[in-house]
C-alpha cells in the first residue's frame, strides 16, 4: 500500500486528490464534508483511507473546488457536483482495476451525494446527512423524538423522579420541555424532499448511518422515514465518530458496502 497525492481536471480548473492504493477492485471515493480539506478534521479521513486500503480496498479523497489545494470557487455542497463526477473520473484512470465505486460522505458531503443521484457511483454510504436549511432550523431545540426520548430516560431514573417530588426540577423549564415534545413530527424541509427525490433515483446499494447522539443524525431522522430498511444506527456516536467503539462501528459499515 502506498499513498499517492496528484492533480486532475475539473473543467478548467486543477483538483487536489489523495489515492491510497490497494489491489481490490471495489474501490472508496470519500467526498468531504463542509469545507474540510481531504484529510478530515483531525486528519480523520487520512487515517479511515488508511484503514481500508490496508483491508485491501483502494480509496480517493480530493478537496472541491476552492478548497484546500484545488483551484476555483467553492460553491458549496449543493454545487459539488462536478467536482465528485471528476474525482470519479480520475479515480478509475489511476485505479483501472477498479470496476465498482462506493461514495461515502458525512454531513453534507451525503447530502451532495444525495442530490446528485450517486453521481455516478455504484454503491453509496451516506453517514448523518444535512438537512438544515438556515440557521433558524439549526436552533439549540432538539427534534421532539429526541426530547421524548429524553424525558422517558429521567423517568425511567429513580434519583431524577426524587428531584422531581423534593422540588429540585425547575417546572417551568419541564413544562417548556414536555410542550416540546408533543410537537407532531416535522414536514420534511425542501432539502430533505430533494435528497429523497435524488435518491430514489439512484438504483445502486444504499446505507445510511445515523449517529444517535449527533444532533445533524438527529434531524435527519425526523425528517426521513424511520422505517426505511436502509438505515443503520451507531448507538453513541457522535458526528465525526470520534468514539472508540464508533471507530469501529463506522470502518465495518464501509468494509461491508465494498464487500458486498
């Protein structure tokens, strides 16, 4: 295995890409998320690269346009388009071995992957997709599912019913909390309805794992199907995985998408 860093085209402009080279003929493309460079935050996606392509499984990372190395104005997710159908593009000219892709994004690197239809992948691993659309919708107010889920975790807990009967809730703040939670489930947002729409047009294997402590995760899966077989759930984890045993959980999930 060995770690190859190159420039390919994207129209006019140069891309920077990341090829971790491995004999298998699935290979992992890793769309990138927010504005992150192609390492990760904290190097994450470097060290998950790593990881796959040592269980033999080739892997590309680029940073989009107008980020990182790559020329050109970052247009954002909903533009990112392109940049992925040319990182696909270059992926298969340096890795010709490679018959299948499968795309994996966080965030709204999924919701990319999403809105375009699996831009051209075979397979997709969509992991805590984005569905805020302003800063309104992104408040400090968890989904009601998760403030009832919440409340019934204190009530299931003896020490809180006693804080509760010894005066040492505040009421006001429960009341707040309870009306809260009756909230009937939220009418999913247009981004949501046009990554749906997006994706049912893609007609390639789909896994879409949900963090269930990360609060992007959590609105997601208030504004999605909970019933749709193709969601996963990491008990625990947060956004970016950075728990151990979340690690794992989120390296097995991919193996098994590139095995499969």
């Amino acid at each position: 295995m060995s770690r190859l860093h190159l420039q390919f085209g994207c129209g006019t402009h140069k891309l920077a890409g990341t090829l971790d080279t491995a004999p298998g003929t699935s290979g992992l493309l890793i769309v990138t998320g927010g504005n992150e460079l192609r390492s990760g935050a904290f190097s994450g996606q470097a060290m998950l690269a790593q990881q796959v392509a040592k269980a033999g499984f080739p892997v590309f990372r680029f940073d989009r346009r107008g980020i990182g190395d790559s020329e050109g104005e970052n247009r954002g997710f909903r533009k990112s388009k392109k940049d992925m159908r040319a990182a696909i593009e270059a992926f298969r000219a340096i890795a010709p071995q490679v018959d299948r892709v499968v795309g994996f994004g966080n965030c709204d690197a999924a919701s990319a992957l999403m809105l375009a239809s699996g831009s051209e992948c075979d397979a997709l691993v969509l992991s805590n997709p984005w569905t805020i659309e302003d800063e309104a919708e992104g408040s400090d107010l968890p989904p009601p599912d998760a403030i009832r889920s919440r409340y019934l975790d204190k009530l299931r807990n003896p020490a809180e019913l006693k804080r509760l009967v010894t005066g040492g809730v505040d009421l006001r703040k429960l009341a707040r909390g309870l009306a809260s939670s009756v909230v009937s489930r939220t009418a999913p947002t247009g981004l949501a309805e046009e990554m749906r729409v997006g994706l049912e047009a893609f007609v390639g294997d789909t896994r879409i794992l949900l963090a269930s402590s990360d609060r992007t995760a959590q609105l997601f899966d208030n504004a999605w199907d909970k019933a749709d077989p193709r969601i996963a759930r990491c008990e625990g984890g947060s956004h970016a995985y950075v728990e151990p045993e979340a690690r794992k959980w989120l390296l097995e999930q991919i193996l098994a998408a590139l095995r499969s």
